[in-house]
C-alpha cells in the first residue's frame, strides 16, 4: 500500500497558516502576553509572606482555618526553596489559560448541549484534542507564536478545554426535564430558563469541569517549560535534562503544593457559587460539633475581603517604600538597561558560556535573560527572532541540517572554541575496543546498546544517519535516547560497577577528567572533522546589538580556561551557576575587560575614587613606565593621582614627612639601603613588585676579551678612562664608587662620570652607532639589553652584592589614607616580559608621550587594568 504523506500535508498548512495569518497570530500573542504579564506582574508585586497570607485568607473563606493553615505553610515552604518567583509564574499562567479555556469552553458546552447536531460534531475534535500527546501541541505553537509564554498558554488551552465543554454539557442535560418544561408552560423565555433555571441547578458540575480544566492547564504549563514558559515548568524541565535530583523534588514539592491549593479552592467555590451547594454547607454546619466548628468557621465574605484588601494595601506600601534593589553592580552602563535574551542547550559548555555572558552583559549595563531550551527548539526560537543568540552551535558538522535549514534568519558571529570532537567512548577497562570498528561484533558485551543525548542534538542525528550504518552497527545496537545528564549518570553507576558500557561523547567534555575513557577511533571518518563552537544570533542583531555583536565576535576561550570554568560551575552546584561564574571570574582577573572591554574608556570606579595620591618617581626607565602605567590607571579608577619627578635623596626625604605618598621603584635591600635603613621609621614597604634584578656595568658586545669587570683593568684607554654613569645620588652609584671599582682596582685607572639616565643612554647610543668601546652603569630588566647587543660584565666577587627586588614604598601613613590602592600594590606584580615591553612602548612615544605610550600598552594587553586594580561587585 502507498505510503500516505499525511505528515507533510500538515506541514504544508501550517506553513500556510503562518505565512498567510501571521497578523492573526500576531494579535493573539500580544493580547495574550499582554494578559499574562499583567497578572504576573500583580503576582509577583507583593513580598512572598504576604502574597501568601492574601491566599491564606481566601482558603479560610473558601474551606476553613485548617486549610488557610495548611495553605501559608505550603506557600511558606515555596518561599523557603527559593521558587517564589517560578511558582507565582506558574499560577499567572494558569490563571490566564484557565481563564481563556473557561471563556470558550463553557459557551460551547451550552451550545453543544441545546443543539444535538453540534454535539455530535464537536465530540471527534474534543476526542482528538483531549488524546492527542500534549507535546504535539508545542510543535505549531513554537511555529505560530515563537518561544515563550504565548505557545504554552495556547497549547494549554487546547489541551485543558474537552472537560470543561463536556462538563458543562453534561451539566445542562442533567437538569431535570419537568423544570425545564414547567419554565416553558409558564411562558418563560429559554434564555431566562437556561440562566434561571438550568444553568444554577448545572452549576456543580460546570464547577466540577472548571476544576478539571484548572488541573490539566497546570499539567500541561509544566510541560511549556519545554519551549521557554517561565515558571516551575522550567525548573522540572532543567532537572530532567540535568538528572538532577534535588532540584526536580523541589520543583515537584512546588507544583504539588500549587495544584492541591488551585483542586481545593475551585472545589470550594462551588460552594459559594452553587445554591445547592450553600444549602449543603449550611447543613453540614449545623451538624457540626461545637469542638469542631472553631476549624470549620469561615468568616463572611465581607469580613474576607476587608483581610484581603488590609494584607494587599500593606503588601503594596512595602513594595512602594522598601529600598530598591539595584541587581547585579554595574561596572559600565554601556547597555543601558538593554534586555539580550540567551538561549542554551543544557550541555557543560553551553551552560558555562551562556552564565558566563549573563554575568559580563549585566556588568556592562545590559538586562540579560537566559532560558534552557531543547536543540530545535532553541534553533527555530533564533530564526522567529524569539531568542537573540546561544553560544553553543557546533558547525559544520554536529548542527549542520539546523544551520541548513535557518541560516537565512541567523547570523554566525565567529567561533570561540576549536579544538572539538564527537566520539564514541568506552571505559579503559573495556578490552579489545579501540575503534568504532570494534563494536560490530560486540553487541553483547554492551547488552545492545549505546548509551546517547537528546534526540534532538546534532551529534545523535549524526549517529543515527551515518555513523551506525556506516560501521553496520544498526542492526546490532539501539541507540538509547535520553539527556547529556542522564547518559553521565548511567557512565558513572557502570563505572563505579566496572560494567562495559558505550556511550555518546564530545571533546572537550570534563568526563574525560574524571573518568579514564577510551575514545573509539573513527576510521571512515563519519563523524566528520572536528567542530568548533560557534555563537549564533538572530538575524539583525549586529544591526540592533553593535557592541555586544563586537564583543562576541571577538570571544575566545582556550581549553584551560572552558574547563576550569565548567569545573567552577560544578563546584557551585545546580541553580547556582552565576556564583560559580563570579568565584571563576575572581580567579581570573582582567578576563571580564578581555571579553567585554568597555568602550571609549568608560571604567568601573574604585571605592576610594576621588582620592589623590601623591606619587614620586626617578627619571629611571622602569620607574617612568610603572609611574605613568599607575596614573593612567587610578585615573579610570576614579582617582586623582599627581606624579612629580625626584632625587633619590629626595624622595626618600619627602615620602618620610610625608610630602610624598608612594613611589614604586625602591631597590632593596641593597641598591637604596642606606637610605632604607635612614627612613624607614616614617616609611611602609607595601611590597615588591619584581623579584629578577641586578646591577651591572655593560659593554658592546663587538668589544672583545671584556667578559667581567676583571677584565677592565689596564684597558682604560680603549674606554677613555670613564665609565659611564647615571644621577650621583642612585644606590648603584654609591655601591660602584666605595666598592665595586676599589673591589677590582679601577679606581686609579677609571673615573665614573656623574650624569642621568638619560644622558648614559644617549652616550651609549652615540658610541654604538660608531661602534665606540663604551663602558655604562647599567641594570636588568632594562629595555637596552633588548635594543643593544650588550654584555653584562660578570661579578666574580659579588662586589655589587646581593640583587634586588622592586619594592613599592610608601609614607606610613599610605595604607589608612588608600586602602584600597594599597591592596591593589600589595597583589600588583610584573614579568620580566611585561616590564620590557611596557618600557618600550613608553621608549616608542617619545618624551612627553608617556601616556599615550602606556595607553597602547594597556590597549595590547586586555584586562591589565582589571588585575592591577580589581573592583569587586
């Protein structure tokens, strides 16, 4: 028999339906979220305890004190699990897809029940809706109304409407006919006989169908999750994607605790609405013992409102005067308060690199919100422009057949990650399987079976299409479908049973970490190359989102980096992702700047900001560089350095009475110790900042048979008899004159030439360029070594003495009066890589230049301004 393509002429209408009727659907979304973020946002209005004695108060009035009781208390809980703000999501949405059902379903119920004909036309399609799987209905929703909340409320609708029609026509054809026809003999009109009479005496069944209709709405809401409804749904959705124990028993206990409030409260309307109800009620209240009639008592409905109303005017007061919150500190407001909304497959890289931009975006300003989604979902959510971008698209390979059939609609905005793989791997006690070959032949030894991922993902569909018949192994093998989670845990009782087991995997995956795996080789290659991992958006974000397009576009992460920031992830815990992004950013200082630089300078300010330190240095290459390379960063800090140049007697004199606050280029304890050992009753030593120092004297390297300072003697006439030095006041000279030279006999032969730095560098240049023989008072790190071929004149008798460290030195009173600053010299420390090229940057400016020098430096080297100077949130 011809195979029947009834599945595509479906496709076929609704691709119709949404092409032809958008402006429809269109208008049902918007009137729909509008209703849902109305009632949301009056449910999420008041504090948690109040909101819930407000409940509490309507479940007395409904049932009793016992219930109203038992009601906060199961409110209470949901506050104390931390899903508040989910479960009052939920309730909105049932509260709006209840309200639309009961809208439509109970007219239709009254005319199915006063015309035969449509009753039996209706009954298929109420059959079909109320048997139809509930995740069908999530297909043409996402197709019509996008992600979020509008295709659940719809899909909801559907789902939950057959019991409230059928109900309420049953209802009426239960009333009694001799009423009905009493109402007509007394000449009654049928629409006064159906409000008067037959609707009133339907009324506990309707009730009992609205009941009903309430109970389906919340099933079918938690299954929205799915496709981005807010609330528990989500929640439940993330735990079973993730196996997550806790966190599924905890949004469970929610649900639960909403649908038997919601079962009892609809049930208990029907006594206040019905009037065969209230005469029950009122019997039943008369029988009641006198013990018993204290938790029975319901005040009236007078009384209830005025608590309702009290409790709503107090919730609404201490919404209006309690302290704002702020939310997440805000470094740079480049965003301004710009909503970008992240999608994410529930997979380790996925959730990394999505909380992780969380945190960058909402420091820059920007209003991020992120929502899991299943991989097709999350696809055809992108191309409808329901989600701005996901940064977890494994091309060109994995997600090939979704970037094929959407690519007209996205943009790809680069890849962050390279190095990938998709893979088959088993445990390394598995013997005698190295290669996807090896599994033909050992079906039994993995009871059939392959253990996958969602069946949504690329890499499933990969294997599915190619790689198991490409080695013959569909005929031997099932490829199990289920979650990344639950294939990790089933990896992880197998392993701990030293049990074979076989299982879908990818690299970089931290299972490899923890686990010794055998990765199967892929011969044939159907697995293809290797992925890297791309970010995706919408089309037109770039246009609409320039700056975090830029930043996206430049987003790179090395393995160490992706790994450690799952593993921080990990650590935290479910739920608590954004914590162990901050503990991973902490660890990681000036990684925020690299990936979200702020542009045109704007920085986030210290807490000191305002304060003006005075800072000192000498004319002395490294203390210039480190100088201007500080100020610059105060200043985006927010402070008001002034820097001024000294002596060395002079600064040391000025920083001990306090006429200067810090200078960072104290050599000890050698170089300056005579004057260390002078001041440093009235001085702090903050700390040093670069440990490989020394002094020395240099020459050209094309002068020969000069390898140590030995080897001057007798040769003052190819130096003239100088040595070249620096300011008269430095430590190195001091120690080169009453040591060094008398150290090795120079003193007669040679005469150090007082100067500057400047003027020994300008010296050495002039004789290089001659090719001069130049004798020069030098120190490492210097950026001449790097410019010269010079040699340092080995030390054999350590006249020089020790080396030194760089030490920041300040008045005593530095660390009371910048405390802040003062951390940040404390933890500040240089390489030798970056000193000299920091120097040179300064050398390439010029005189006067300085700033810009470092500028450029600070511009070539991302994120050093955040790890010199860190502002915590």
């Amino acid at each position: 028999m011809p195979r029947l393509e009834l599945g595509d002429w479906i496709n076929s209408g609704v691709n119709w339906l949404r092409d032809n009727l958008s402006w429809l659907f269109d208008f049902i979304s918007s009137v729909v979220q509008g209703m849902y973020d109305g009632v949301n946002s009056v449910l999420s209005a008041p504090e948690p305890l109040l909101l819930a004695g407000i409940l509490a108060v309507l479940a007395w009035w409904l049932r009793g004190l016992l219930p109203a009781v038992l009601a906060f208390a199961g409110f209470a809980l949901i506050d104390s699990i931390e899903l508040w703000g989910e479960a009052m999501n939920t309730l909105a949405l049932v509260l709006v897809a209840g309200a639309i059902t009961i809208v439509f379903a109970v007219p239709l119920g009254i005319w199915a029940s006063r015309n035969r004909g449509v009753s039996a036309s209706i009954r298929p399609v109420l059959d079909f809706m109320q048997t139809m799987p509930a995740f069908v209905y999530l297909i043409p929703g996402i197709f019509f109304f996008g992600l979020g909340v509008v295709p659940g409320v719809v899909a909801t609708v559907i789902f939950s409407m057959p019991p409230g029609v059928r109900m309420t026509e049953l209802g009426i054809r239960q009333v009694d006919a001799e009423l009905v026809e009493a109402a007509d003999a007394f000449g009654t009109h049928p629409r006064r006989t159906l409000l008067r009479v037959q609707l009133p005496l339907a009324l506990p069944t309707i009730m009992a169908g609205i009941n009903q209709v309430i109970m389906l709405a919340l099933s079918m809401v938690v299954i929205a999750g799915m496709v981005g409804a807010e609330g528990l749904g989500s929640t439940v959705f993330q735990a079973i994607s993730s196996v997550d124990v806790a966190m599924g028993f905890e949004g469970g206990i929610a649900v639960v605790i909403l649908a038997m409030y919601l079962d009892r409260m609809t049930s208990a309307l029907n006594q206040r609405v019905s009037p065969l109800a209230r005469r029950a009620l009122a019997k039943e209240r008369a029988k009641a013992l006198s013990g018993s009639r204290v938790l029975h008592w319901r005040p009236a409905t007078s009384v209830a409102m005025v608590g309702v109303v009290v409790l709503a005017l107090v919730a609404g007061g201490m919404k209006m005067f309690a302290d704002n919150d702020t939310g997440p500190t805000v470094s740079a407001n480049v965003g301004k308060g710009q909503s970008v909304n992240l999608g994410y497959i529930n997979w380790d890289e996925g959730v990394a690199s999505t909380f992780l931009w969380k945190e960058l975006l909402e420091e820059r300003g920007f209003k991020p919100k992120v929502q899991s989604y299943d991989v097709g979902a999350l696809w055809t959510g992108m191309a409808a422009g329901n989600i701005d971008m996901q940064t977890d698209a494994w091309l060109p390979a994995t997600h090939a057949t979704y970037w094929a059939k959407y690519k007209d609609k996205l943009e790809n905005l680069g890849s962050w990650y390279d190095k990938t793989s998709l893979e088959v791997a088993v445990p390394s006690y598995v013997k005698g399987v190295k290669s996807l070959d090896d599994l033909k032949s050992k079906s039994s030894t993995f009871k059939d079976k392959i253990i996958g991922i969602e069946p949504g993902a690329g890499e499933m569909k990969l294997m599915q299409d190619k790689v198991m018949p490409g080695y013959g192994l569909n005929k031997d093998y099932q490829l199990v479908k289920g979650s990344t989670a639950a294939m990790l845990s089933q990896l992880e009782r197998s392993y701990a049973k030293k049990e074979p087991i076989a299982v879908t995997l990818w690299s970089p995956h931290w299972a490899y970490n923890k686990y010794k795996l055998t990765k199967l080789k892929d011969p044939k290659g159907a697995f293809g190359k290797g992925d890297h991992i791309d970010t995706i958006a919408r089309k037109g974000f770039s246009k609409k989102n320039p700056q975090v397009a830029k930043w996206m576009k430049n987003f790179k992460l090395s393995e160490k980096q992706l790994t450690s920031l799952e593993a921080a992830i990990q650590d935290a815990g479910k739920g608590k992702e954004q914590q162990g992004v901050r503990a991973w950013l902490k660890d990681n200082p000036g990684i925020a700047s690299k990936l979200a630089p702020v542009p045109g300078g704007a920085d986030q300010k210290g807490k000191d900001a305002g304060a003006a330190p005075k800072i000192g240095y000498f004319p002395w290459d490294e203390d210039i560089a480190t100088t201007y390379l500080w100020k610059n960063i105060l200043e985006k800090r927010g402070y008001k350095p002034s820097i001024k140049q000294y002596d060395v007697g002079s600064m040391f004199t000025g920083m001990s009475t306090g006429q200067v606050d810090v200078e960072f280029d104290g050599w000890l304890p050698v170089a300056q110790k005579q004057y260390w050992d002078r001041y440093k009753k009235n001085l702090v030593d903050v700390g040093s900042w670069y440990d490989k120092t020394s002094l020395e004297i240099a020459v050209p390297s094309y002068v020969k048979d000069v390898k140590s300072l030995a080897d001057l003697k007798g040769k003052s006439d190819l130096f003239k008899g100088k040595i070249i030095g620096i300011e008269p006041g430095t430590g190195e000279m001091k120690i080169l004159k009453s040591k060094v030279l008398k150290a090795y006999g120079l003193d007669k032969e040679y005469k150090v030439s007082d100067g500057s730095s400047p003027a020994m560098l300008a010296q050495l240049e002039r004789s290089y360029a001659k090719k001069e023989p130049v004798a020069v008072v030098l120190w490492t790190p210097h950026w001449a070594y790097s410019k010269y071929k010079l040699t340092k004149l080995a030390d054999p008798q350590k006249a020089f003495g020790a080396s030194n460290q760089l030490h920041t030195l300040a008045n005593k009173s530095f660390p009371k009066k910048f405390p802040e600053f003062n951390g940040w010299l404390k933890k500040w420390h240089m390489t030798e890589k970056e000193l000299a090229s920091l120097e040179q940057a300064v050398q390439d400016a010029g005189k006067g230049n300085e700033e810009e020098g470092v500028q450029k430096w600070i511009d070539a080297n991302p994120g050093i301004v955040d790890k010199m100077a860190p502002v915590n949130p």
